[in-house]
C-alpha cells in the first residue's frame, strides 16, 4: 500500500495557531503533509501520543553556545545537545564568541563548525560595531544570519555600541530588524563602585533599573529616527514596558525564563554569583510586572540567553565572576511549569516560543505547526512531574540554577524536519542540523 506519510504523530492534543485539539500531524520528506484524521497503516512509521500535547518545534532566539575560542564553557555541539533535550528544535547563537562575530569570515567559520555537529538548526546574529557598520548592509543579507546584533552596555565579550552616533549609524544603514542588550554603557561606567566586592545582591545596584530604561529609551527615540526595526531583549525592568508600548510599530520584545521564575533578594541569597546575569535579576515587582507583559501580549518572544559559564568561573568573588548561566534546556520545563500553575495558557506558550519568532524574525517554513511548514515539533508530556538536576542538563558548563527544582510539565520529545531527534531524554539521531532560512535574503 502506497504511503501518504513518512511519519504519523499519532493520538496527540495538536496546539497550533488555529486551536487545541485532537488531532494527528502527517510528516512527508520532512514537512508537515497533513493535520487531521488519520489511520496507522498510510504511514511508515507511528508515533503513539496519546495523552501528549504535539507542539510547533520551539526556537530560542538568544543562546550563547561560545565558540569558537570559548569552548572550556560550551560549544556548538554541547549548547544544541542541550537544546533538543529540552525540547528546542531550532536557535539563534549570539556574537559575542572569540574573536567575535563581526565579518564574514567569522560567520563562514561558524556554519562550518555548525555543519554536522549541532543537533538542531541554526542562525547566527552577526555582531554590530562601529567598525562594521558600513558592511553590515552585506553581513545581514549572508545566508545562516538571523541579524545584527548590538550590545548597548558591555556584558561577556568586547562587542559594544555606547553611543548614540554608532548605535543611530548602524540603524540608519540595516535593512533587517536588529537585536539589542539595551543597558546604558555611561551610567554603568558612572557607578560601577556600587558593585561591592563579595556582595553580589549589589549587581542590581550598579545596573540598576534605569541603567535599562535610559538605555530603552534612547534606542528607541534612534530606531524611530531611523525608520528602524528593533528586537529589544532580555527585558528586566516593568518601567520600560510602557515605552516599549508605545513604539509596536518598530519594536519586538524579550523576556527570559529566568526573569519570571526567579526574584531578588531570594535569587542572590540562594544561588550567590550563580544569579549573576545581565540584566540583572531584579524584585518580584518586576517579575509581576513581566509577567503583565507576557499576558496581555506586549512580550513577542522568550528567549534563554543561555550564557553558561564554568563552576569555576561562577564561583569567583564577585564582580569577578561572569554574568550569564545556562538555560537553553531549561526553558520549555519551567515554561511548561508555569502554564500547568496557570500563569500563561499554552496556546499563549506557543505563540512566545514559536509563532512569536516565526514572526518577530520572518523565518522561511518555521515556527507554525501547519501545511507545508517544516515537521519541527515539540511533544511535551503536560502532566510528568520531574526535578531539575545538574546531571540531567548537557551543557558543558554543568549547572543549572534551577537545580532541585521540581516542574510540572516536560518535553518527551524532539522532532527537526520530521527526523526523531529526542525522545524520552534520550539524543536518537545523528547531528542533523541546518542553517535557518529568512524571508528578507531568501534571494541571498
Ligand atoms: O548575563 C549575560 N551573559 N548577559 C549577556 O548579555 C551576555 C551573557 C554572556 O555572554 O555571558
């Protein structure tokens, strides 16, 4: 008998842009064929999920998988292992590596390495200098490039944009939506004597909540002038968001797991540095006030900013120690936890880590669960309770600050281009990773 289907996801609920339900998903040569009703026997192969939910694939659109000349932390390979255990079929990699990724040579250098080593597609943000802005208008258009990005304030790494003149030269010259670490680089040189020596509660001193908005603010009055589009990330403060607010028409935004899941002071009395990340984690003001955003649909996109860093490093005293910690494996199970404590829907999930990106970045075939699109799918088992430990987390770097922490909701599997990468924490398949296509250099 002729089959319709290569693969058959079978008895599932289907959450997709059109509603929750019953319903299977038909995968033909690595695209969605089919989303209905279907018998076992017209496909090669079947997926029993009865009692899963079946997912558009997820997409992180800010991991820092540091390489190259970073790889003590993470590299390609381990950063998208990690990925497509926790669910994640597909992810943006940040700039910000050594050296960093400002030409094109570092951009080819990336999707060489990339090639037949990540296990889950890919692009790469080519980092914005005042340098390169004149060649940005060329890096953006390189096929595997999701964008520029822009640190504002200095983080990890040497890539940094302080001023308005660069930050307006590089907006006047991009045609493509830029992403932005929107912190205000001269009142963080202006106070960084509040970072006190061992005390790393004083991290959200000294860049505190108008180090952000400043910074916000400014970006956005030069993104307004310049006609630009801008993706404003990792948002921390609940002060930007009526600014954000007011400028839909030029600006996406950003939050982080992290930023909803954990508050000041608690974060820096349990975790010490491990908390320490850009922006910083700040009071549970904030938190509520992010979480405002996500629910009545300010927030487009959650990111993990998965900025790992070793134990050792992490473990120095502070302001040595490095801001970032891990989370690309963690961002659909505390997700997942929070809709099963009903603080977001799942279909509100859906639409922050797949069609959110699919939008905010015209990603070519990805991000929707429908005809035609590419079969990246994420099936999550709504109802597992499991605890989060370091051991079960595949970055190199081997920690997790929500380790202990028992989450209602997990992925049970991960499906990229209709090939079964993960399935029931178990990597099933060789590194089949592609580079993402864009729907503004489709012509390249
Ligand atoms: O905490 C952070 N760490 N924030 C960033 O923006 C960069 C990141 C890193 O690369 O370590």
């Amino acid at each position: 008998m002729t089959k319709n289907f290569d693969l058959l996801i079978k008895g599932g609920t289907v959450v997709n842009h059109d509603s929750t339900g019953a319903r299977d998903v038909g995968i033909l040569d690595g695209r969605i064929a089919g989303v209905g009703s279907f018998d076992a026997d017209v496909a090669g192969e079947v997926i029993d999920a009865t009692g899963l939910h079946v997912l558009p694939g997820v997409i992180d659109t800010q991991v820092h998988f540091r390489e190259p000349g970073l790889d003590s932390k993470e590299d390609l390979e381990s950063g998208s292992r990690g990925a497509v255990m926790g669910g994640v079929t597909a992810v943006f990699e940040m700039p910000n590596t050594k050296p960093p990724t400002t030409d094109v040579p570092a951009i080819e250098d990336k999707l060489r390495r990339a090639h037949g080593r990540m296990h889950c597609d890919h692009a790469f943000y080519v980092g914005g200098t005042e340098e390169n802005a004149d060649d940005l208008p060329e890096l953006e258009q390189l096929p595997g490039v999701c964008g520029v990005k822009v640190f504002m304030g200095s983080s990890t790494g040497t890539l940094l944009v302080a001023g308005d003149e660069g930050v307006g030269k590089i907006l006047s010259r991009i045609r493509r939506r830029a992403a932005f670490h929107s912190e205000d680089e001269y009142r963080l040189r202006e106070r960084r004597a509040l970072a006190e020596l061992g005390k790393v509660e004083t991290h959200a001193v000294w860049r505190d909540v108008e180090t952000a908005v400043s910074c916000t603010r400014r970006l956005l009055a030069l993104a307004k002038e310049a006609g630009a589009l801008i993706h404003v990330l990792h948002i921390s403060t609940r002060d930007e968001l009526p600014l954000l607010q007011a400028h839909r028409d030029i600006a996406t935004v950003e939050v982080l797991p992290q930023h909803l899941t954990l508050s000041a002071p608690d974060c820096y009395d349990r975790l010490g540095t491990f908390a320490q990340q850009n922006p910083p984690l700040r009071t549970a003001e904030h938190r509520e006030g992010l979480w405002a955003a996500v629910q009545s649909g300010l927030v487009d996109v959650i990111g993990s900013d998965h900025a790992p860093h070793t134990f050792e490093e992490k473990s120095a005293t502070y302001p040595k120690s490095p801001s970032g910690m891990p989370g690309v494996q963690t961002m659909l199970p505390l997700m997942l936890d929070h809709v099963a404590a009903g603080r977001l829907s799942l279909e509100r999930l859906v639409d922050l880590t797949s069609h959110g990106a699919n939008r905010v970045f015209g990603i070519a075939g990805k991000g929707r669960l429908a005809l035609g699109y590419d079969a990246d799918i994420t099936i999550v088992d709504l109802k597992a309770k499991r605890t989060i430990t370091n051991d079960w987390i595949e970055t190199k770097s081997g920690w997790t600050p929500f380790d202990g922490m028992e989450v209602t909701g997990w992925p049970k599997g991960t499906i990229i281009r209709g090939q079964k990468v993960m399935w029931e924490d178990e990597l099933v398949a060789p590194s089949l990773g592609e580079p993402m296509r864009f729907h503004s250099t489709l012509r390249g």
